[in-house]
C-alpha cells in the first residue's frame, strides 16, 4: 500500500527535518493501528505519526488537485489516501473506543504517572476522556443518585466500570529476538515457565506477558 | 421482596436485542427509589433504636436492608449507564441529529449527555492532527474500490463531484460515482448503495 505513496513523497520530504520517509511512516500507522486494534487495553499514544500522516494526506490532495483530469496515476493516489485516511481514522477511532469503555482507568491511570513517563493519552484524548468523566457523573446525579439516601449519592466509576482485561489472548509476530520471556501459570497445578521468542514466529499468548514488549515495538500484534 | 423492581429494569434492558432504545422507564426508576427511600428510612429508626436500647437482634435486618439498598443502587446506575452506551452508539450510526422516534424514547437528561458527547466528540475531531481535523466516523469500512454504483432515493438536485462535473440526483436514477463524495449522502438515506 505504501509504494505509491513514495514516489510521491519522496520529493516533499527533504524540506522536512525528520528522516522518516513516507514508506516508513505509513509502516509505523499500521503497525499501531494493529496493535491497538488487538490488545484489550489503550497503548501509548502515536500522535507525533498520527500529525505526520495528516500533514501527509494534505499534501497528496494538493498534489492531486494537479494532475489533470482522467489520469490512470491520479485514481491510483486517490484510492491510496482513501486508504490511509481509512486506518488513521480506525486507528483513532479504536483508541477512543477504549478509552469510553474504560474511561475512570484511563483516567486514573494517566494522572498517576509521574512526570517524565510517557503518557498514555494525547492531550485531545485526555480532554475527551475529562468530559466524558464529567458528562456521566452529571448526568447520573441529576437522574438518580440525588434522589438517594445521603449515603448513597455517590459511585465508584473506578470500580463499577468494568477494567480491560490484560489476561486475554493476542496473536503476535516476533520482530526482535527475545529470550526469556516468563509466562506465568494459568492453573494452580502449572508451574511457571520461561519460552525464547524467535524472530519471526508467531504465538498465541496471554496479553499480560507481552505487554512490555509490545511497548517497546519487540513484537507486533496481529 | 426488595429490589425486583430494581432486577425488573435490568431484565428490560436484557430483554431488548442490542442497539435498541427502549422508552425511558421513568415510573421504574421512580418506585426503586421510593422503596430505597423507604428502606433508608425504616434502617434509620432501626439503627436509633439498636443503640439507644442495645437491641442486637435488630443488627442482622439493617444489614439485610443495606445490602437492598446496595443493589438497588448498582441495578439503577447499571440500567443507565447501558442505556448511554446504547445513545453513544446512535451518535456513530445515524450521526449527530437523531430521528425523532428514538428521541422520543429518551428523558431529557439523556438528550443533554448526548448533546455533550457530540460536542466532546467534535472537539476532539476538531483537534486531530493540524488546523482541519479528521472526521473519524467517516470511513468506517476499507475502501474496496473508488466509484461505487449508486440509486437515488429521493430528489437531491444538482450534485457537483471533484472535477466538476454536476450531474443531477433524481429519484430512482442510478449513477456511478466516487465512493468518497457518496459516504454521507448514503448515510443520510439520499443514494443507495447497489450491489451487483
């Protein structure tokens, strides 16, 4: 998908600091778009590629506007940021799936992260996930909680709202050797056990014991 | 028995295949809290009681009554807090105005949450990446090809694509047009989709 994309903007790219080429650009939005459309739980924010690609998409629509009219080349570019402008939107449309249904640990999660850590959510997604916070606990007060017995005008969203459960299975593809990896025993009965992840192959396993590695880009949801 | 009215809302919900909104069930609401009310009340004069005269054999029903009021409390929220999720998911499907069918099953509380969802969410559209933004409920599904063949349904009028060429939306004509300038008109019920 990403061959077309090059030729193209193989020409705009050298004004630009950055020494991410458009080829490999779109390979970092895929990869990202997988791994947060398989894992059960919100992974870091991507928005210095999510900037990139729509700075992308804006510069072959202006490229576009160029071509002339009935050219074979300009309905293969347009067909290819229908493409890319599709996984950017599932993308993020994914990550705010996540972070609706899970909104108080998101929440939660983020402002107990000390300075420095890199942080979960964009600062557009944090924003959402305050209002959404708000919205609900207003609108849960105004219908019923106020019409309770005093020592019930309140809820836990922490703990009445369900947390992403990170003992799933995912499929993943080893990108980097790992030697190692402990898996914890899934019945009392079971010992634990340590597996070498060569790369290349894939596996089945439970979400919770990749997750760093996930993180770190060792291996790629699929 | 306590809270079957709570367990009623709940089963209601259940009742209802996924994606529908039922009407707002405000008389059940109501009698869950008048029974809290109720159970609160009568746990009051319970508890004053068990301490000014140590009756412990009181203890064992104010417990009994707090557990109520515990479910009580959780089948409520649990009844609307699924009934947001149900109104969110109107928001992506039929987008940012309602028909007025489903609007009518809603209390006014609920309009207002979705009002504020869909102002939360256009912020958030608003500000992705660069001055313009992103429509993320655009392209819900891959693109499979750029022209697709599709019937009008009602009268749209004039309709200019791309290159400027305007063609004329009349009812029951079929065209065959690019995907990207259809999407929403499909959505809204204007154009068909024609499989072939």
């Amino acid at each position: 998908m990403s061959a077309a994309l090059s030729d193209e903007g193989s020409d705009q790219n050298d004004s630009q600091e950055d020494v991410m080429t458009p080829v490999e650009l779109i390979a970092k939005l895929e990869e990202a778009w997988l791994n947060e459309k398989f894992s059960p739980d919100l992974l870091e924010n991507k928005s210095e590629v999510v900037e990139c690609v729509m700075e992308q998409l804006t510069h072959m629509e202006a490229n576009l506007q160029r071509v002339r009219k009935g050219d074979m080349k300009a309905s293969l570019h347009r067909m290819e940021i229908d493409r890319i402008r599709f996984v950017l939107s599932s993308y993020l449309r994914s990550r705010l799936q996540k972070i609706e249904k899970f909104f108080p640990h998101v929440l939660e999660k983020e402002e107990s992260r000390a300075d420095g850590d890199p942080s979960y959510l964009s600062p557009e997604e944090y924003a959402f996930a305050r209002e959404y916070l708000a919205n609900t606990e207003t609108y849960l007060k105004a219908v019923a909680l106020r019409h309770m017995p005093p020592n019930l005008q309140t809820v836990a969203l922490v703990k009445a709202v369900p947390e992403p459960c990170l003992d799933s299975f995912v499929f993943l593809r080893v990108k980097e050797r790992q030697d190692n990896v402990m898996v914890e025993p899934e019945t009392d009965d079971q010992r634990e056990y340590v597996v070498d992840l060569e790369e290349g192959s894939q596996h089945l396993m439970r979400y919770r014991t990749i997750a760093p590695l996930v993180s770190t880009g060792a291996v790629h949801l699929i | 028995m306590f809270c079957e009215k709570s367990i009623e809302l709940i089963r209601e919900l259940q009742r209802i295949s996924d994606g529908q909104l039922p009407a707002f069930n405000e008389d059940g609401i109501r009698q869950v809290l008048e029974e809290m009310k109720a159970l609160y009340e009568q746990n009051q004069s319970d508890v004053n009681e068990a301490k000014g005269e140590g009756r412990s054999d009181l203890i064992p029903s104010i417990k009994l009554r707090h557990c109520c009021l515990l479910r009580n409390q959780r089948c409520v929220t649990a009844y609307l807090y699924d009934r947001l999720l149900r109104i969110r998911a109107l928001r992506w499907e039929y987008g940012s105005v309602l028909p007025p069918n489903i609007r009518f099953h809603m209390c006014s509380e609920e309009l207002q949450w979705f009002n504020q969802y869909k102002k939360s969410l256009a912020n958030f559209m608003r500000s992705v990446g660069g001055e313009e933004g992103l429509d993320i409920t655009q392209d819900m599904k891959p693109p499979k090809s750029l022209y697709i063949e599709v019937r009008c349904l009602k009268d749209h009028g004039e309709f200019e694509i791309d290159d400027g060429t305007i063609i004329l939306l009349k009812k029951n004509s079929q065209h065959f047009l690019p995907r990207w300038k259809c999407e929403q008109l499909i959505r809204q019920g204007v154009l068909e989709h024609v499989m072939s």
